[in-house]
C-alpha cells in the first residue's frame, strides 16, 4: 500500500522560502513509471499543479510557469523521498500543499495522494 | 481563473443523474486526457474516473467519464447523499507544459 507523509513548516513569513518533504512508502522514488508531483489548493478552492520530478534513467523536472522562477522539486534517494522549495513567497502563496503520485493509470493521473499541509504566508 | 471550465455549482435529488461538464481547448482537453477528482472537505482530493472514462478499482460504476472534442463530462447516476462533495476536471495542457484544473464543482443532494 502506497503512503506519502508530509512534513514541513504551517507558517512562512513573506519573502522566505517555503519548504516540505514527501516521505514515500510502498513505492520508490526512483521508480521508471510513476512521477511525484506537488499540488496547491487555495483557499477558495482552486487546485494548481505545481511540478514534479520522476525517473526516466535520469531525472527530469517539470515546473508550472506560474512558479517557474521560484520552484525547485528535488528527490533523495537515500531517503526515498522527495522535496519542494518555493522562494521568495507572498500572502497569496497560502495554501494547503499537496504531494501527489502520478504514472499508475497514465502520465498524469494523481492516484495517491499526501495528507496536506496547512501553510500560511504572513509575518 | 482556471484553464478549464466548469460550473460552480450542480445539484440534484436522491436517485436522480447529474452530469458536470467541463471545457477546455485543443491544447488540454483536444489532444489529452481527461482526469476526475472527487474531494470531501477536509480531504485530499481522490481519483474518479482516468483517461477520460477509466474508473480506478473500488470506484462505484454509478460514476461514469466522457470526452467530445474539447469538452468532457462525468455523470452520477442513482445519485445518494454521500456523492454530496467537490469535482475537479484535470488534463495535460501541451502550451504551458503543465497540468491544468477545473475550479471544481460543488454537488449538493438536495
């Protein structure tokens, strides 16, 4: 059974850099047919997909353009975990923050899902 | 706003069928598929329907998923209480290179 476990920080203050972590189990990062993604969800309740990374013989990531200059999505291995950044963040970064599996039905199903996490922007 | 669109709002009575529609262009729904999420509040949202009318193991057949040209569709059919929650159409979009959503519609059982 695959599980993702976030962690990280509920509260940012502007202009910092916005960090969590996906723990995966029953599944590994490295896999050659699933990617990790990472979703937002605002708080009137619009989803926004932010990037992912996966494993193809090497690694590849792709980023939403909203967030491009800001967003890094990193793996670990040793850890089978993966990571997102996202830097210089403002009130309107408030967001529940997902992790998400995708590549077991298609390329971009979001099969299984992390619990979420609150994060608040503010000083 | 969201690249693709939905209706806020649907509802409908015990029993009855609800289709939810969403629309899109030819960049996302036109030449992609199309993903359903379904999300109580308070939950992570959980895959529907796959590959436009794929329903994943344990996903009651009273859910069903199309796709015409640049728009799609989930029907509830024999609609119960418990359908009461929020649906996301979700799709590919090969102009931003990224994935795009619906606003989500909510569905209430009156």
């Amino acid at each position: 059974q695959v599980q993702l476990q976030q962690s990280g920080p509920g509260l940012v203050k502007p202009s910092q850099t916005l960090s969590l972590t996906c723990a995966i189990s029953g599944d590994s990062v490295s896999s050659n047919s699933a990617a990790w993604n990472w979703i937002r969800q605002f708080p009137s309740r619009g989803l926004e997909w932010l990037g992912r990374t996966y494993y193809r013989s090497k690694w590849y990531n792709d980023y939403a353009i909203s967030v491009k200059s800001r967003i890094t999505i990193n793996s670990d291995t040793s850890k089978n975990q993966f990571s997102l950044q996202l830097n210089s963040v403002t009130p309107e970064d408030t967001a529940v923050y997902y992790c998400a599996r995708s590549g077991s039905y298609g390329n971009n199903d979001f099969d299984i899902w992390g619990q979420g996490t609150v994060v608040t922007v503010s000083s | 706003q969201s690249v693709l669109t939905q209706p806020p709002s649907a509802s409908g009575t015990p029993g009855q069928r609800v289709t939810i529609f969403c629309s899109g262009s030819s960049s996302n729904i036109g030449s992609n598929y199309v993903y359903w999420y379904q999300q109580f509040p308070g939950t992570a949202p959980k895959l529907l329907i796959y590959r436009n009318n794929q329903r994943p193991s344990g996903v009651p057949d009273r859910f069903s998923g199309s796709k015409s040209g640049t728009s799609a569709s989930l029907a509830i059919s024999g609609l119960r209480s418990e359908d009461e929650a929020d649906y996301y159409c979700g799709a590919w979009d090969d102009s931003l290179s990224g994935y795009v959503f619906g606003i989500g519609t909510k569905v209430t059982v009156l």
